[in-house]
C-alpha cells in the first residue's frame, strides 16, 4: 500500500477531501520526522512507537581495499509495532 492508497482509503471512508487528507498525512509524517530528528520517539497507543536507536561504534572491514574502517556511533529510525498490532497482523495475515 502507497501513500496514495492511504490517502485514498481515508477519503473513501471519512467523506473528506482527498486534498485535505493528503495535507494531513504529510502533516503527520512531517511531525514523525521532525521529532525523531530532535530525538524524541512517538507513541501510538494500540498501533507502536516510532523511536530513535543508538547504534554503538564498531569496527567494520573494507574488503576491496583491505583495510580497516571506523563506523562512528549513529543514531536510526525504527519503528516498534504494539503488542495488540502484532497479534492482528499474525492471527489475520495468511
């Protein structure tokens, strides 16, 4: 499923504009960004939380060169669905 489809979805299922949907789902998304960017995670009751992971420093190889390279420690998106999602999507999805 796209963005489209979504904005699509809520359309069809709200009676709301597709242009005003659109608007708010890249509102929403833009918030999602923005805070994971400041460092803040995002809670969704019942559907998960978008957090912020620390990867630690490691040591990595670059073969074609032979030498050893220094990944510095970073920080990724990740997102962590609810228990509640996990279960529908396991007991639903075949």
């Amino acid at each position: 499923m796209t963005k489209a489809d979504i904005v699509n979805e809520i359309s069809k299922n709200t009676g709301i504009e597709k242009v005003t949907v659109q608007r708010s789902v890249e509102a929403f998304m833009d918030t999602i960004r923005i805070s994971l960017a400041e460092g803040k995670n995002v809670y969704l009751r019942g559907f998960g939380s978008f957090i912020v992971k620390k990867r630690a420093e490691k040591t990595a190889r670059n073969i074609s060169k032979n030498t050893t390279i220094i990944i510095p420690e970073h920080f990724i998106p990740a997102f962590k669905p609810a228990k509640t999602f996990v279960a529908k999507v396991k007991n639903n999805v075949k």
